[in-house]
C-alpha cells in the first residue's frame, strides 16, 4: 500500500516534478558521449539544467559557491581583536563608578577623625582598583573580591557577571538561560548537575551502550531537565547533535582567537563562574562530544580580515552563522550521494540564497529520489549506482536511437535466402510435409479443400472433408544461435576524432538487442588499446577512454577474443571490429610493443591471429571509421584470409550498419 505526505502550499513548490525520462535521457547521452554514468550524475546535479518550462535549476556547484562567496564576505568584514572590548568597556564603567563613589563618600564625611579612618580605606580601595589585571578575566577575578563601597557601581558589576555568564551558557546550551531568572550560584549548581547527566548520556553512546537502553536514559534525563531544554528532540541522538553543534560554536571562537585572546577567554570564564567542578564537566563534555563527532573536531577556525569589531555575544552568533554555511554546503554535497535535504537545511538555503535556490534544491533531491523509485539507480555507501534496470534503459535507448535511425532512412532491407523450422511466423505458408512443425494455415487449407471439391464434384455442396493434400502450414524463419565479441578501439585516437561517442553506442545498443530480443545468443565486448581486456556489461555503461593511451593492439583483441568463444558452444561464432585505425601494436614475450608508423611484425603478428580464427570458424567482420591507404590494405589482407566482410563507414552509420547485419544473419531461409 502506498503512502502520501501533504503539506502546505508555499508558492515554491512545481506540482509536475522533473520530467524523469527527460533526464534520463539527458544523462544516457553523456553515457554515450564517453563519461561514466556516475560522473554524468554528478555533472547535471552540479550544473543543474533547465525543466520543461523553460525555466532554470541552479546546480549544487553554484549553491556552494554562493555559499563560499557570503562566508567570505563575513570573514572580510568583521575582525575578532575586539571581541572584549565591550566586557572591557563595562569593567572601565564600573570603576570609574567605582572611583567617583569613593570620592563622593569621602567628601560627605565631616567628622575629621571619621574622615581620616576613611580616607585610609579609599586609599586602599584606589590602590586595588589602580592595581587591576589588564585582560578583562584577572580584572574579573580581582573585582569578585573586591569590597565595594559604592552601591551603584556593585550593581553593574553584577549584572555584567550575569551578562557573561548567560552568554557563555547560550553558547553550550541553546535557550537554557531563558528558563534561569538569574544566573546564581543555585544556578549554577543546578547546571553543574545537568552537565554531569549529559556527560553520562554521552559516555553510554561512546561505550556502545544499545540504542534502546541509551533511549530510557534520555527519557529519564528528559524527566529530571527537561524544564531546561523545552524543545529537546524525541531522540536522543538528535539531541546530542543539537548540543554538538552548540558546543562548536565556543569551540570555533577558541580557535579563531589569537592564542593571547584565547587565554584571556578561558581566564574570563574561569573568573565568571568560580566553579572548577562545572568547568571540568563542561571540558569532558566537549571532549566526549568531539570524539563523537564525525569532522574529528567540533568546531572550525576562521580567519577574520576585516575592520568591523565584534563584541563577544555577536562573534558566538556569529560563528553560529558560519557552521550554519558549512552544515549547508555538506548537506549540498550528500546530495551527490543520493542523501536527503533535511527540512531545516532547506529553510536556511531559502534565508541565505533565496527562493529560487530552495525550489532548485528540492527539483535536485526529487529528481534522485524519482530515479531510484523508478529502479533506475540504487544507493550504497558511495551514493547513486545504476541498476541493471537503469543499464537495460540506457541500451534501450541507444537501441531506439539507432532503430529510429533505420525507419527514417528506410535503411536495412536485406533479402533473407533460406526459410527453415522452429523460428518467427513468417507471412506466405507451404504445402505440409513430414516433418514440419504442424503450425496450421487454417484458411489456406480450408480454401483448398472448397477448392478440391468444387473440381472434383462442382454439383455436390456441404461441409467440405479435408485430406493431407489439402493441409497447409505457416512458414518460418528459421533461428540460429550466435556468440559475437565486439572489439572496442579505445586508443588515443578515438576520442580525439570523436568516434569513441558512436561506438560506444552501438555497444550498448547491441548488448540489449541480444539481451532483449535473443536473450540465447551471447555478447563479449573487448576494449583494446596498447593491451586488450574484457568489458562487462554492467561495466559498459561506465565505459570511458583513456585518451593518453597510444597503441592498437588488435592481435591481443582477437587472441582474447578467439579463447572467449572457445568456451562457447553456439553454432555461429563471430567477431566485430570497430575502429578508426590499423594495427599500431602486439604482444612480444607478455608485453606490449607500440611503434607508429606501424611495424611488419605488428600486421604479421595480427594476420597470424586473424589465420587462427578463421581454422576455428570465426566470422570477423570490420566496420573502419577511417580509409587511409595502409588501413585500406590491411583491411583487405584480413578479409581475404577471413572471408568475413569489411565497412569503411562515418560514425553516424555506424549502428545502422552492425544493427541491421546483426538481425540479418539471425535469419536463414531453408527449403
């Protein structure tokens, strides 16, 4: 039973999808055009295409780059060497505060014994205040032991304590500030026992506790904090991912500060919370959760170039930003993989792209998604692999290609000599005899019936009465079983003419004729360039050539090819030789000799091959795609000692002709 999701209408959303056989289509001719299917994939998911509208698709490369471009603009424009200029700033308010109620207590004091005992307690206090570490965490420090003796000026020191310390926590954990009033040592308290929890939840997933059990846990850790964390995830996985990602951010502005600026901010949260047990849990939290993570580390370092300061609460919201970009981009590139686009990878694509880029993702991701529902490709653990289905199409459509080719050109009508038993119905019928299959030519033999008896009795009506004479079959086309090798050139040349895209063709093109209409017969398909070697035909597909590969090395093509079909035991055994040149190398003692022009050993070497195919029976057939004067007599040597027949072709033709041939010599007419 099939299921279906709805969901509200956004105005983005293309209610027709991407034309799948369209596609498809698009991608088999890369196939055929020498690129492997994957990579094919890959080069239309990365430079998207335009659907049937007319309309563009932004491909995966111009979202990541786009992506790039806003991340160094952020990078251009902000600087982190100021990141506590504004802690520092409030730290000076304080104690010019500080300062001015210090000299406002005094003079108010008129009684001189009781002035001179305060004057010596704001000397003091002066001396301590002159006397403040100049990184704001030492002056933290010193100041949380500090007597105040204006009210004012406590106050503000406190509630810049309070800032900090709510700054920090967001950084760790997402909106848990906002159920703390304020962030007292009860707080604080209560936050050193929940991080101990969470380090539990982490170590169990580290020491491969079963998921079921890690679950309880987090139900449990759920019913004890989940006032902290109103939005936490069903899953406890998901929820340490959620907190993973929180923790990088602190982690990504450790190592994008300068190492004075990173002490200074250790020192600063040291100084603020005053509480070594939460510090030491909040430290093997981020250590379980980086050994958890699958980057190898938790956040990224950036380098900032530019003039714009940034206080500490906007450069953590700002390194929220730039893992925002960089979780984007990997989501982008599992795609690639056939991965799914998960809902708020999407809605942040649509915030910093725009519309278009988000309605270009989701055509990307349905499109992947269409081609594996239709078993056209199937996803592992490097991505999207084509199915034998997804083969038999690309065939299918070289096949079509070919075939509409022969309709068009009404190319291909052979005279078929020989009729014979056991094969297709043929139109005409034939008298029955001993011996032929009793396919029964029920109007024929009844006509002739009528017809002995009207000659026979002109008088007499009624039912005629059949006899053997009258009997009358189907003829048949009578079926051979064949095994062919098609022998592939994959030397230099072939690309470099642009021959490789047709022969490719009709390599696919054949593989699924014989598989789909004479699913008996077999087909062997040899790539050969300096050496030969055999192509599946799962491979061939994928097939592509190497064009920095030099030599023609048909005498190993047909060496290989002759054992090949001497394995085989069909009746009719043949080989097709596509290439666009003559014999340019050959194996001496296990290995191959190159040496163009081409050297006598190399076409005695391929001539004696040639002589050993033909003792064993071997049809060799040539289709040439060039007819230069050496190429012309060696072809001509090779057919005179075969007997098979050679095509000095274009390209273009080059299906038409081996096609055709091929269906042809299926047929014999026998007597």
């Amino acid at each position: 039973m099939s299921t279906h999701r709805f969901s509200a209408w956004d105005g983005t959303q293309d209610p027709l999808g991407p034309d799948v056989e369209e596609i498809f289509n698009r991608l088999s001719e890369d196939v055929f055009h020498g690129w492997d299917f994957e990579t094919a994939l890959r080069r239309m998911l990365s430079q998207g295409w335009r659907d049937k509208s007319g309309r563009r698709l932004m491909g995966l490369e111009e979202m990541t780059e786009r992506l790039a471009r806003q991340r160094r603009k952020q990078l251009e424009k902000y600087s982190l060497n100021g990141v506590f200029d504004d802690i520092t700033e409030k730290l000076d308010n304080v104690v010019r505060m500080e300062r001015q109620g210090i000299d406002e207590r005094v003079s108010t004091v008129e009684d001189e014994s009781a002035r001179r005992i305060l004057d010596r307690v704001a000397a003091k206090r002066r001396e301590q205040l002159d006397n403040l570490p100049r990184d704001p965490g030492g002056a933290i420090r010193e100041l949380q032991g500090y007597e105040f003796m204006d009210e004012r000026a406590e106050q503000a020191f406190q509630r810049l304590l309070e800032e900090i310390k709510k700054g920090v926590v967001d950084t760790y954990f997402k909106e848990m500030t906002e159920q703390m009033q304020s962030m007292s040592s009860e707080d604080v308290a209560t936050l050193r026992a929940m991080a101990k929890d969470l380090n539990r939840l982490v170590r169990e997933k580290l020491e491969g506790v079963p998921d079921a059990q890690r679950q309880r846990s987090y139900e449990s850790f759920l019913e004890k904090w989940g006032r902290l964390f109103p939005n936490a995830p069903p899953k406890v996985d998901d929820f340490l991912d959620e907190i993973t990602k929180q923790m990088a951010r602190m982690d990504s502005l450790m190592r994008s500060l300068s190492p004075e600026m990173r002490s200074q901010l250790g020192d600063l949260m040291d100084a603020t919370f005053g509480d070594p047990e939460l510090q030491a849990e909040l430290a093997e939290l981020g250590a379980g959760l980086e050994m958890l993570s699958p980057r190898g580390g938790l956040g990224s370092r950036y380098s900032f170039f530019g003039g714009e300061q940034l206080p500490l609460d906007e450069a953590m919201n700002l390194m929220g930003r730039l893992q925002s970009m960089e979780e984007l981009e990997r989501s982008l590139r599992e795609v690639y993989r056939g991965g799914q686009i998960p809902p708020d990878a999407r809605s942040q694509l649509r915030d910093m792209l725009g519309d278009d880029a988000a309605r270009s993702l989701d055509q990307l991701s349905q499109m992947a998604r269409e081609l594996e529902a239709r078993g056209l490709v199937q996803r592992d653990a490097d991505g999207l692999r084509l199915t034998a289905r997804g083969m038999r199409r690309i065939g299918q459509k070289a096949l079509g290609d070919l075939f509409a080719q022969l309709r068009k050109d009404r190319f291909g009508e052979h005279a078929l000599p020989r009729r014979g038993q056991r094969g297709e119905r043929a139109d005409d019928s034939k008298p029955y005899e001993f011996g032929d299959p009793f396919d029964l030519d029920v109007e024929r033999t009844v006509m002739n019936a009528i017809q002995r008896q009207a000659s026979e009795a002109p008088a007499r009506a009624g039912v005629p009465r059949l006899t053997p004479d009258d009997f009358e079959v189907h003829r048949s086309d009578a079926l051979t079983r064949s095994s062919t090798v098609l022998m592939l050139d994959m030397s230099r040349s072939m690309p470099l003419r642009g021959y490789f895209y047709a022969a490719k063709k009709v390599a696919l093109a054949l593989d699924s004729l014989i598989r789909s209409q004479y699913p008996r017969d077999s087909l062997h398909i040899i790539g050969f360039s300096d050496i030969a070697r055999e192509i599946s035909s799962s491979d061939l597909p994928h097939l592509s050539v190497n064009e920095y590969v030099y030599g023609t090395n048909m005498q190993h093509g047909l060496m290989l090819a002759r054992r090949m079909l001497a394995r085989d035991s069909a009746a009719n055994k043949q080989i097709i030789i596509v290439s666009d040149g003559e014999p340019t190398a050959h194996i001496d003692n296990g290995r191959p000799v190159f040496f163009y022009p081409p050297l006598p050993e190399t076409f005695e070497k391929t001539l004696i091959e040639v002589q050993r195919c033909t003792r064993e029976h071997i049809v060799i057939n040539t289709f040439m795609l060039e007819s230069n004067h050496q190429l012309v007599q060696f072809v001509d040597e090779m057919t005179r000692l075969n007997r098979g027949r050679a095509f000095f072709i274009s390209p273009d033709r080059l299906g038409d002709y081996v096609l055709v041939d091929y269906v042809a010599s299926k047929r014999r007419r026998a007597a």
